[in-house]
C-alpha cells in the first residue's frame, strides 16, 4: 500500500514540476505587483488555452501532492 503510494507521489511531483515550469512568467517585479495587481485580481488575466490548463494541472497536482504526502504521513506513525 505504502508503496503503491509512494510512486503516485513521485508521479504527481513529477507533473507538479514539470507543470510549474512550462508556466510563463506573468510578473514585472515589484513595479507588476503594485501597478498590475489589480487587472489579475478582477478577472482580466486569461484562464482559457495553454496557460489556463497548465493553472489546472498545477493546481491538481499540488493537491494530490499534499493529500498523498499527509496520507503517509498518518501510515507511518
């Protein structure tokens, strides 16, 4: 069981990694968070296309990631 775990864990840090790194970069340092904060926080930042789904595997995966690594977590103890 531990170990059937333990590789889905490995394979979602994998995807979570991977996915995390195709990502483009969207900020413009500091001067971006202060101007342009307010654009990504009403809804103007695209959620469509590649970008959008890279969002959702990354955000899957870190999902997985932390319910897996809880899970045996409470196996070992």
């Amino acid at each position: 069981m531990q170990t059937i775990l333990m590789v889905v864990l490995a394979i979602a840090s994998v995807i979570l990694i991977i996915s995390i790194l195709l990502q483009s970069s969207n900020s413009a340092g500091l001067s971006g968070s202060i101007g342009g904060g307010a654009e990504q926080l009403f809804g103007k930042k695209k959620s469509q296309g590649y970008e959008g789904i890279l969002n959702k595997i990354s955000t899957v995966a870190a999902v997985l990631f932390i319910v897996l690594s809880l899970i045996l977590v409470m196996l070992e103890g």
